[in-house]
C-alpha cells in the first residue's frame, strides 16, 4: 500500500469536536465497553482498532445513537448528553457507514444516494406531490447535490445501476456516496476497506483521504489493516475486550507494548 503518510502533517487539525467520557455499555451481564474516553478534533481522521469483539463497532453506535451508554457522557460541539438520539445525529451532521453493507439493493445507484438527502428535505407532502415550489427547488439542489458526489467518487458509469448487481467493492463504495450526500461534519467510517483486493482498498483510502481534503469532514474509521490505519491516521485509539489500552499517534501506538502484547504481535 502506497500512501504518503506525510499527507496527515498537512491537514489542519482543529479543535475537539467529539468528547466521550467515561462510556460504559453493558448488554445484560455482558460488559462491550469500560469507561471508555478519547475526542476526535476537527478535521483529523481518528481510527479505533482492536481484536474482534473488542467493542468498536458498539462505540460507533454509541456515537451515533444506535446504543445508548449505562454510564458516560458524550459531547459533541460542545453540548454534553448522556447518549445521542439517531435523528439528532443525524441532524446534527453525523453520517454512518455499516461493516455488512446496508443498501437498497433493487433500487439504482441514484436513488440510494438520493435517499441519503432526506433530512435536507423541507418541503412537504402535498409540496412534492405537486412538484412546485420550495418541492422543485430542493429536488433541483438534491439532485445537483448527489451528482457532485457521483462525479467525486467516480461512478458515473453505475449511477443508473441496481446496486443489487454490482461487486462488492463498488457496494461499498455507493454506500460512502449515500453518506457524503448527507453533508456530514463527522463521518462514522465501519471497516469501510473489508472484503477487498488490493486495488479497491487503495481506491477507497484515496477516497477516505480526499473526503477529508476537499470536503473537510472529520473521519472516526474502524479498519483492521494496520496499513490503512497507520498510513491515514492522525491518531489512533486502541480496544482490547471493551476497554482502552491506547491512544495516541501512529507511531506512539505502533510502540505501545500493552497494543504490541494484546493485538499487533510485533513492532512494526
């Protein structure tokens, strides 16, 4: 894989946007998270790593409202709750991407991007269906909106496609299209590069890259190749059975012995 670490130097990395304290998430006697805490600063990419079952996904669903905490708070542009409700996550510009892919797989590219557009829609029933309007101009600026997105990930060539007939790859792909339709602030990226060749995954961390570049959107990614993750990272957050063991840059983690000992078997 071969990436310029050096990009992450240039990327202007602001404040913390998203702080979560003390996360604790029990299902029954099962304990997936331990009073958990890091932030995620503006604009940086913060990757969360660690063995299967080490609760990172259940954090990502806890960031976004899916899951919501026994104990901790989370603050997100500086307003402190105990959990997120989905809807205002969404509202509030969080975006999300699944580890098993969870498209519209009979409905063509468009349409499943489109439908990333629903909460920028204002106009209402009786609006759309006279199609006049405030209901033509948002369709005008929605549709404007995700051939933007089309043309920016590259796949004009399947945007009139049933997603159900495409390789996985360009799957994926269409779901990060869905996303970035959504206009999102922070994006919640699930293991955005499994199930891919090696040719795919450099696409899609080019992609991952220029999202953050162009867009300026921040990026909390779940990825288990540990060349993506150190390639592409500006900080990394370590879970081992539901419980930090570390945090920092690339380099401090790849030094970690705690990380060494319990997920990367050797220095890198």
């Amino acid at each position: 894989m071969s990436l310029s670490s050096s990009m992450n130097n240039e990327r202007g990395v602001g404040e913390i946007i998203l702080q979560l304290d003390s996360i604790s998430l029990a299902f029954g006697g099962i304990k997936a998270l331990s009073e958990i805490s890091f932030d995620v600063r503006e604009h940086e990419i913060r990757a969360i790593i660690g063995p299967n079952g080490a609760g990172k996904s259940s954090m990502l669903n806890v960031i976004n409202g899916v899951y919501r905490p026994q104990q901790g708070t989370i603050a997100f542009h500086g307003q402190v709750r105990r959990d997120m409700n989905t809807h205002h996550a969404a509202a509030q510009g969080i975006a999300r991407t699944f580890q098993n892919i969870a498209l519209f797989k009979g409905m063509s590219v468009l349409d499943n991007i489109m439908s990333g557009r629903n909460l920028k829609m204002r106009a209402t029933l009786v609006e759309q269906a006279i199609y006049w309007g405030r209901a033509r101009r948002e369709e005008l600026e929605n549709r404007r909106r995700v051939e933007e997105v089309i043309d920016f990930l590259e796949i004009q060539h399947i945007r009139k496609t049933p997603v159900g007939r495409l390789p996985y790859g360009l799957q994926k792909r269409v779901e990060l299209a869905r996303a970035l339709a959504a206009e999102p602030t922070l994006l919640l990226l699930d293991e955005p590069m499994a199930g891919m060749n090696v040719e795919e995954k450099q696409d899609m961390c080019r992609f991952v890259l220029d999202v953050n570049e162009q867009y300026g959107t921040t990026i909390v990614l779940i990825e288990h190749d540990m060349g993506v993750v150190m390639d592409i990272s500006d900080r990394v957050v370590v879970l081992d059975y539901g419980k930090k063991i570390g945090d920092g840059t690339p380099d401090e983690v790849r030094a970690n012995q705690t990380v060494i000992d319990a997920y990367l078997g050797v220095a890198h």
